[in-house]
C-alpha cells in the first residue's frame, strides 16, 4: 500500500498557538471568561472591506441571458471599520469607520470614543486580540493606565485564537449579508448591481444583528467546541 500523506511544514501561527505556555494561557482564559458577567464583557477588533468583499457572487437573469454585474458595489477604495461588542445595550455595536489603515493612535482614539458614548462604563472588561494595533509597546500602557481611570480592564486574548472573538462572527455576518444584498439589487435590464453606499450597508448589516444572535455568539465563544 503507497502511504500518499506527507509531513507539512505548520505555519508560524499553529507554532505559537499551541506551545505550551499558549494552551495553558487558553486554558485559563477560558475559565476566566466564563466567570465575567457577559454584560460587562466587550470585545473589540477591526476589519479591512475591499471591493471584492462588497460584491454579489450570484445574480438572477433571464433565462439563456447571462448575469453580468459591471457594477462593483459603491465602495470606491479599501476601508477599515474598527467594532466594539455591546450586550448591555441599547445598541450593540460601536463603530468607527477609516479609509486609511488603523494605527495604534487609532485604536487609542476608538477607546477614548467608546468611553465617551457610554459603550464602555465602570466594571466594563474590553478582550482585544494580540495585533500590533492593540498592544503596542508605545501606547499599551497608556491605554492601560486610561482605562483603569475609567473602571475599565483590558484583557487579550490567547496568541492566534480568533474563535474566542465575536467580533469575528459579526464580520463575516456582515460580509455576507452585504453581497446577498448586492444581489438581490440586480437590474437584468440594465445589467448592473445598484447596491446602496457601503455606509448604508454597513448599518444595515449590523441592525440584521438581533441581540439574541449577539449573545448567541458571546456563548459560542466562552465555549468553543474545539479547544
């Protein structure tokens, strides 16, 4: 019998997940997490939209006519929305929009928003992934320091562990939602999608977020089915 499997070279992202000290790290979180009141719990991260993502993959036409989508959606050029999580409500999602990559300062900015539209409030814990933009050593502290003076605790999550993040769900949620939108705009007589601005979508992808999907996502998370 030929064995046809082959020894693969693992990306540097399945070696830092689980070495040891990682796992022990995820193990702990883990039962941490589940420990927090999820209504204090808020998740923040940030996602890059292209042109591509905003566009229909599927479009209705008349029959033996082909669906040509010349138009690409109203998104002129990349952007980057940075998102908080919110259960306790009344809205839960807080947004900000940059054409431009975000930066550290950027995500300092962001924190500083969310404190002052009332999205983070005393006994409030933020989980952050490990990127650069959140935990650089310029500013880590300094957001650290503020949001201690704010009653609020900045935790990160274990390396290269997306899964413990909501705010994975709620992007792909919302990525999907926009190109089956995009597709139900199709005009076959013109031959074109006439999909709303991104700004629009956008709001509109997120208000399809009930809080009882938000929430159903926070569980996913605190409990993995794979750990």
């Amino acid at each position: 019998m030929v064995d046809h499997r082959r020894w693969q070279v693992p990306s540097h992202r399945q070696i830092n997940k689980y070495t040891d000290k990682n796992l022990i790290k995820y193990q702990r979180y883990l039962h941490w997490i589940n420990q927090i009141d999820p209504i204090r719990l808020k998740f923040a991260d940030e996602c890059h939209f292209a042109p591509k993502d905003y566009r229909a993959r599927k479009a209705i036409a008349p029959k033996r006519n082909p669906a040509v989508l010349l138009h690409r959606g109203q998104l002129p050029k990349p952007c980057n929305i940075t998102l908080l999580t919110n259960l306790a409500g009344p809205h839960t999602f807080g947004v900000v929009m940059r054409e431009q990559s975000n930066t550290q300062l950027d995500f300092f900015a962001f924190v500083e928003e969310m404190v002052t539209l009332g999205f983070l409030v005393w006994g409030d814990v933020l989980v952050v992934d490990n990127a650069t933009v959140h935990v650089s050593k310029r500013y880590w502290r300094q957001i650290e320091d503020y949001l201690l003076g704010c009653g609020v605790m900045i935790v990160t999550l274990p390396t290269y562990s997306p899964e413990l993040n909501p705010c994975e769900l709620v992007f792909a949620r919302v990525k999907g939602y926009m190109r089956s939108e995009c597709a139900s705009f199709y005009d076959p007589t013109i031959g074109r999608s006439m999909s709303p601005p991104f700004k629009e979508m956008l709001g509109a992808a997120l208000s399809a977020i009930s809080f009882e999907e938000l929430d159903a996502y926070y569980r996913h998370c605190r409990n993995p089915t794979s750990v």
